[in-house]
C-alpha cells in the first residue's frame, strides 16, 4: 500500500501534467515536509487516514479521512480546501462542538498551506485531479493565496 | 456535443407537424386536461413537488404531471411528449425559477418543460441510458440537477442538463433524492436518498454517505422545511417521521390517515402528503395534524 501511493505520486510528479504549476516538485516537496510536521499525526502517513474513518468514533466524532485517492480530498476546489485547512472544520453531525480538523491560518502562511495543497494532489489518480481541476475553475485559491509571479 | 443536444431537442419538437397544429395543441391539451384530471384523481399519486415561482402544486399519477394553483382544487394536465417511452418517477423544480418542470423516470431518461408540456427537452446527453430511477433539483442552484441511474451511480448536472458528470454509486436501493441546502456542508448543500433501508445522506461533494439516523425498512419518500432545512420529513412503510436536525434523529408523527407515497413541503413550510390510493394531504403545522385536499 505504502510503495504503491509513492509510486503514483513520483509518477504524477514525472508526467506530463497540462497545467505543470498545479503540480510542481519543489512546492510538492515543501507541501510534504508541512504534511509530515502538521498533518501526519491525525491524517496518518502519506495520507493514509485514521482507521475506520467511514463511521463515527466513541465520541461521536468522525476521524480523520484520507487525502489519498481513497478519500475525498480531490472531491473540493481550491477555494474549499484552502478554507477547510486555514479555518478549520468540523462534521455538523458530530455529537461534539469541538473543531475537530484545526485552523492553520495561524500556523501556516498562504503559500504553504498551498504547498501542503499540491503535496496532497500528488497523492491523487489522474482522473481525480482532472475533477478537482474542473472544480477549482470557478472556484480558485483565494486572492491572499495567489501565487507571486515568478 | 452541442450538435447532440439540438438532434435530441428536434426529437421531441418533431411530433408538431405545422403551425396549424401548434394553433390546436392548447385546445387539445385543455380537453384533455379536464378528462384526465379526472382519471389521475383515482389512480396513485407516484411524485409530487413545488414550483414556489409560479405557486403551483405539482403531482404525477406516473403518466403525466398536473398542476394545482388552487391548492388541489382543479388540476392542469402537463401531458408528456406523445413519442414518451417510460413513467414519470419523479417530478422536480429548479431553485429560483418559475414554470419549469423536471420529469424523470424509467425509460425517459430527464425532460424539461418551460411551457406546461408544449414542448420537451430532452436531457440525456450524457446519461448512461434513460433507466432514471430517483431525480432532484438543487435546493438554491437552479443550473444543478442530480439523476440516478441503479447500474452505474448519480449524475450531476451544473448546467441544467445539457452535460452529467458521474459522482458515484450512491446507495443500493434508492429510491428518491433529495437535496437541501441546511448549512454546514463542505459544498453547497446536502443529499439525501430514501432507500430500501432507511434513509442515507452526503454532503454535495458526494464524500461520504452515512445513515441519516435510525429510520429502518423501506423509506419512499423525503422532503425538507425550506425555511428550517434541518427540518426533515419522512414516509416509510413504518409511518411518517420528522427530524429537526437533518435526519440525525427522527420522531414519529400524525400521518393522514393513507399509507403515505411521496410528500413534499412548500417555501412557507406547508407539507404535502399523497397516498398509494390518489388522496392528498396538507399540513400547516409540521406534521401534527393533517387536512384532505381537492375533492
């Protein structure tokens, strides 16, 4: 399972991606450093997920999903997933009030919750990046998260 | 592609000969309208729905719609295309839109009309077959509609139905979708599908179907409180039941005294009840007390 999900994502990296910025190595390489530092302990390594993160926990609470093809991560736009990382999230039927998924927006600056972001695309089937692709056209990273032209 | 969709739209225009017969179809469809409302009084009630532009009651007996502006007192008969092949399972209308209706169904595929069924669009370019079995239009989105076909999942469409996307499988045995715009959804709003075994539910991004609460056995059918749109409504062959918070939990309440088919609520919070032998039903106070409506 491990080799497999580092395969597909050297190979995301290595293809001849049409729109090559989304998936760029280096911002990719960052993203997985801010992964692994404030994302891995709940997320679980190369976004593998908590364990039966389908069904609710003892307290009610769903855990962590997978950001790998497995999940949902590639089923939200840009503009979503950069809310959900930098505002934090939790499930409204959760049987707690607490915000289960934490707002980085503090922690993290906009080009690197952008690089945690591409990190976890690598993590995705071609298929699924070409719907998160068509999602993000109408709805983009905010303008604070724009990249600096280069 | 576009290409397609003007050879679907020549299909359904094609039964109209002439102008001279386009002079006579509104007579026809008046005749018509009078003898079978008549008919579709008798028969089931298989969908109803709500155009809240136009403030009009829709229902289908499964052969054509019919529309109340009078609360059920006289009906107007929207007749499907003569060249239709199928029944109608579901009848939905868009969000912010007046006038327009959706049909869907087995062996239709999904039709629009914008002109009480003068004329139909067909919408299944796109589509995996025309064997739609449950259909609903997006509660605030009047471009999105959502059709489930059993082989293959629910498709989506954000441009009124000239393109489908599959989103996925969608749960075994649905029988009806809906969808709601109650907050707190990653997307735009939520799903819900009344099956076989209880009622399931995703937000829009089709992330994650889970039980909508503990409803058991066969559920036919799910409206929502435009107003209050945590406020859920359920007929199942246990009775009816309503939530107040998005189908987590449900509570058992008055059902008019028929087995309940299909409900469906208004933009005021009035509820709609039909039944397996054609009665309707109102409710202006959440499902305590009911009246007959019509004759």
């Amino acid at each position: 399972m491990l080799v497999v999900t580092t395969v597909i994502g050297t190979t995301a990296v290595a293809a001849d991606d049409p729109l090559p910025h989304v998936l760029d190595s280096k911002q990719i390489g960052a993203g997985r450093a801010f992964y692994g530092q404030y994302c891995a302990s709940c997320h679980g390594a190369n976004g593998k997920g908590a364990p039966n993160w389908r069904e609710p926990n003892r307290q009610g609470e769903l855990p962590s999903p997978p950001h790998n093809q497995e999940g949902h991560t590639w089923r939200h736009s840009d503009a979503d997933l950069y809310e959900i990382i930098s505002k934090g999230w939790r499930d409204p039927f959760n049987k707690t009030d607490r915000i289960t998924m934490p707002p980085f927006g503090e922690t993290l600056a906009p080009e690197e919750i952008r690089a945690v972001i591409a990190y976890l695309k690598s993590l995705w089937t071609d298929e699924q990046r070409r719907y998160q692709r068509e999602e993000s056209e109408k709805e983009p990273f905010p303008a604070e998260a724009k990249p600096s032209p280069e | 592609m576009i290409s397609n969709l003007k050879r679907t739209k020549r299909i359904w225009t094609a039964w109209l000969p002439g102008l001279t017969v386009l002079a006579i179809i509104p007579v026809l469809a008046a005749a018509f309208a009078i003898s079978s409302a008549r008919a579709a009084d008798k028969g089931s009630i298989v969908a109803l729905a709500y155009d809240a532009g136009g403030g009009a009651l829709l229902k289908s007996d499964g052969e054509a719609v019919y529309r109340s502006g009078n609360n059920g007192d006289t009906w107007q008969a929207i007749p499907l295309p003569p060249s239709a092949n199928g029944s109608i399972a579901a009848v939905a209308t868009p969000a912010k839109r007046s006038g327009v209706v959706y049909v869907a169904g087995p062996g239709l595929g999904v039709l629009r009309t914008e002109d009480d069924g003068a004329s139909w669009v067909a919408l299944n370019t796109g589509l995996p077959s025309t064997k739609v079995t449950a259909f609903t239009a997006h509660a605030a989105l009047p471009e999105a509609i959502y059709a489930f076909v059993p082989e293959s999942g629910i498709y989506r469409s954000q441009d009124a139905g000239k393109s489908w996307k599959l989103m996925d499988r969608g749960p075994e045995n649905t029988r009806q979708l809906l969808h709601t715009d109650m907050k707190g959804s990653m997307e735009t709003g939520w799903l819900y599908a009344a099956t076989l075994q209880g009622a399931r539910v995703s937000m829009d991004c089709f992330c994650l179907w889970r039980d909508a609460g503990e409803l058991n056995g066969k559920v036919d059918s799910l409206a929502y409180d435009p107003l209050q749109p945590e406020r859920l409504y359920a007929a199942s062959d246990q009775g009816l039941f309503r939530s107040t918070n998005g189908g987590q939990d449900w509570e058992q309440t008055a059902s008019p005294e028929a087995a309940v088919t299909t409900l469906t609520a208004t933009p005021s919070g009035a509820l709609y009840a039909a039944s397996t032998d054609g009665a309707l039903f109102r409710s202006l106070d959440r499902a305590e007390t009911w009246e007959p409506i019509g004759d």
